[in-house]
C-alpha cells in the first residue's frame, strides 16, 4: 500500500480558478500501482473517484464527494528516433510546459505552437488542447490508458481517439478512460506554423526573420503572457467559453448588424465565431460582479478576483450565455469541466 490517502483536503491549490471546495478524500498517484490501487479502494469502498492533472480546465461548483486522484508521475523517454523523426511517450503527470521545453531542448518541433498552456500530459488529449493552430492530434502518436470499467490497459491511435475541435473520445466518455502516457511524433527537420494571429509579426518586431522552433515558442510564450492572466495571480481556466461552429447563413445575418464580426471560414462551410468579439461586443469586457468577472484584456476568460465560488462563476457564465443568445441567435459552450 503505497498510496497516501488523505480527508477533507481543501482543493484550492488544485484548480486554477483558486475556488475552495473539499475533497472527501485526496491523493496522488506516482505511479500505475498507485492508479490501480486508488480504483480498488473506489470500489471497495463505493467513493466515486475523480482523476485530476493540473486542475487547470476545472470549475468546481461543490464540495466533491469522491476520492480526488492527483496524477503526479513522472517519466520521459524516447522510444524511436529514424533521424527526422522520434517518438517521445510522456507519464501522464508531466506538466506540459516543461515538456514542451524539453523537445525544444533536444532540438525536436512540433509542440512550440503548445507552448504555456498549463497542466499535464495526461489532461492534453482530454480536449484535444489546441493554440495559434497547432492541436496536440497535429503531433500525436498514441497513448496508453485504463479502462476503469475492466481494469484493462489500452493502446489508442491517433484514429481512435476522434479528436476533434477541443474535443475527443476521453471528453465524450468521461469518467471511462484514465490516461496513463501519451506517444507524441516530433521532428528534427522544423515544420513552423507562423501564420496564425500575431506569431510572425511578433518574430519580425523581433528581427527575426528565419525562426526556429524555439524563437516560435518565446514569441508565442511572450505573447500569451501579455494576454492572459496568470492563474498565480488571477484564477482562472484559460478560455471560458469554445469558439461557436456557425452556419455561413447566420454568420451573415449577424455581420449584417456588426460589420466588424470576427470568423473564420470552415472547411466544412461553417464559420468558427471568436466568442471572446460576441462577448466583448455585448459589453461583458472587464465586467466585475463580487469576485467573479470578465478578464479586462481577455474577454473569453472568466477571473476569479478572490472569493468567488464556483457557483457563482457559473452564474456569470450563464448570463453571458443567455446574453449572447438573445443578442446574436449564437449558444456558447462552456470548456472546462463542472463538477
Ligand atoms: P485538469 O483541469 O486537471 O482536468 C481536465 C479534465 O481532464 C478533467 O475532466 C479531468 O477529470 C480529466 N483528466 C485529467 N487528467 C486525466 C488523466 N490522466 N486521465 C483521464 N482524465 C484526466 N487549453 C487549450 O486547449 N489551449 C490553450 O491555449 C489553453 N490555454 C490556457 C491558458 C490558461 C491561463 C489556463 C488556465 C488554461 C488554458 N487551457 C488551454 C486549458 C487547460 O490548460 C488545458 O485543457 C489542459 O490540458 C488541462 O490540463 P490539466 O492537467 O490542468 O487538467
Ligand atoms: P486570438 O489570437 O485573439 O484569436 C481569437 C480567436 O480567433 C481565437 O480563439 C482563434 O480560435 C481564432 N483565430 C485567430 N486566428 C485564426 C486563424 N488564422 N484561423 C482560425 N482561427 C483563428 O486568440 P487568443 O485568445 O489570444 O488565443 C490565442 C490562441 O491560444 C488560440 O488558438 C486559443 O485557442 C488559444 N488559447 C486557448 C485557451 C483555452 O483555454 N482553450 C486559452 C488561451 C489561449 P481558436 O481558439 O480556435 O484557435
């Protein structure tokens, strides 16, 4: 017996919107007997069990009456390597940034365009994580999970997965799968995606005019840490709301009203809306209600300024949500994951 279960543990450290709920029971796993045993003891004992990485795309609204599973292993290594291509498997308790770094430090493209985004390994497949149009199933080679169902362990392909916008099979069967390390394909031959947002205008203030792979992820890291709050600072989850999938039609309609609407054609003909420009339109930008609010530079990230509950950033979610559907006929998805 390995595993150190503890009571009543606050979760506050643990979630990156600082909301303060209790675990009934808490513990970290370091290792695939420590998993297995956490799933024998949520059996034995019928405490539900919930798996967490960096507690980054969480809103908790509720104490949570469960057995609260901290992935924490640890583990890199490279299982081929043909001279331009390797394979790296990663534990699922890496955190991502770090490893990002890592194949930038071994001279291995691929991740830079994922470079800052909080949390772990294991979480990235979860919602297919995906910035400045790099996804992780651009760069995915497989992964390893245990079905909590049988107990078996499970190899996944990239087919497999159904990845999807900030999206896949883990999000669709939650609660089935528990991701144990993830296979990433990274190159030693750059493949750059620079034509996204602001990245090369960022590289030519820089001067830079033939970036590697490394120039992409600072330029990208500086340009993040401009943006977007540090949860250190300021809780929060990243993006509160996923880009709306709209039809061309409406997507007409509303630029009717608002010549300045931001889309980006589909390759399926819809149009992805940016929810943060429906949600700054309607005057949410900056909004303060208590401790819950809009970020003042990013619209899309809803900011916990101390205090706030989880219900109550739920709260401001919903009038934003039923806001921008009688303002623009548009449903905003909520990303992270309520429990
Ligand atoms: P957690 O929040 O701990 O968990 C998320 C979900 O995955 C939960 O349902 C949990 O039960 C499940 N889970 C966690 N680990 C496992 C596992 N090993 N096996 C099975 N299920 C598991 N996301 C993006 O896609 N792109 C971005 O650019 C981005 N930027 C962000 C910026 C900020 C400032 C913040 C705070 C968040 C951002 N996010 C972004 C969201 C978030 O960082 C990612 O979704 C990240 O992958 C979550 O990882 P985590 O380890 O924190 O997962
Ligand atoms: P941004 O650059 O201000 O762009 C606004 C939105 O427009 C983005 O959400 C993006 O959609 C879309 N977009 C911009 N350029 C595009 C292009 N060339 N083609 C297609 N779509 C385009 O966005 P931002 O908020 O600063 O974020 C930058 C990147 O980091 C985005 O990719 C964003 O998804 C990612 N990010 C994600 C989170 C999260 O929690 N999920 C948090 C912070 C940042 P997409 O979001 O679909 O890319």
């Amino acid at each position: 017996m390995t595993l150190q279960l503890q009571s009543q543990v606050s979760l506050k450290p643990f979630n990156s919107f600082g909301v303060d709920v209790r675990a009934q029971l808490f513990a970290e796993a370091h290792s695939d007997a420590d998993v297995r045993e956490a799933l024998a003891y949520s059996a034995e004992h019928a405490v539900p069990l919930l798996v967490i990485g960096g507690g980054s795309n969480l809103l908790l609204t509720a104490d949570i009456a469960a057995l609260v599973l901290r992935m924490a292993t640890r583990g890199i290594r490279v299982l081929s390597d043909n001279g331009r291509q390797v394979v790296i498997e990663a534990e699922a308790g890496e955190s991502w940034h770090p490893f990002v770094q890592w194949t930038l430090a071994q001279g291995l493209s691929g991740l830079e365009n994922l470079s800052l985004i909080p949390g772990t390994v294991g979480a990235a497949p979860m919602q297919n994580i995906g910035a400045y149009g790099v996804e992780i199933k651009d760069v995915f080679a497989g992964l390893t999970a245990l079905d909590r169902q049988t107990g078996e362990l499970r190899d996944f392909t990239l087919a497999e997965c159904n990845f999807a916008y900030r999206d896949s099979l883990f999000k669709q069967q939650v609660g089935r799968w528990l991701i144990l390390r993830v296979r990433f394909a990274v190159d030693r031959v750059e493949h750059l995606h620079l034509e996204y947002g602001p990245v090369r205008q960022r590289l030519t203030e820089q001067g830079i005019d033939h970036p590697t792979a490394t120039d992409v992820s600072q330029a990208i890291c500086s340009i993040r840490n401009e943006k977007l709050p540090d949860p250190a600072v300021l809780g929060n989850a990243g993006s509160f709301f996923k880009n709306p999938l709209v039809s061309n039609v409406l997507a007409a309609q509303i630029r009717l009203e608002h010549p300045g609407l931001v889309g980006y054609p589909q390759a399926d003909g819809r149009v992805k809306l940016a929810a943060g420009w429906l949600i700054e339109q309607a005057g949410w930008k900056g909004f303060r209600d208590g401790d819950a609010g809009v970020h003042h530079l990013q619209s899309l990230v809803l900011v916990n300024y101390g205090t706030a509950t989880g219900l109550e950033l739920l709260n401001l979610a919903q009038r934003i949500q039923k806001d921008i559907a009688e303002r623009f006929n548009v449903e905003l998805e909520m990303e992270p994951n309520q429990y």
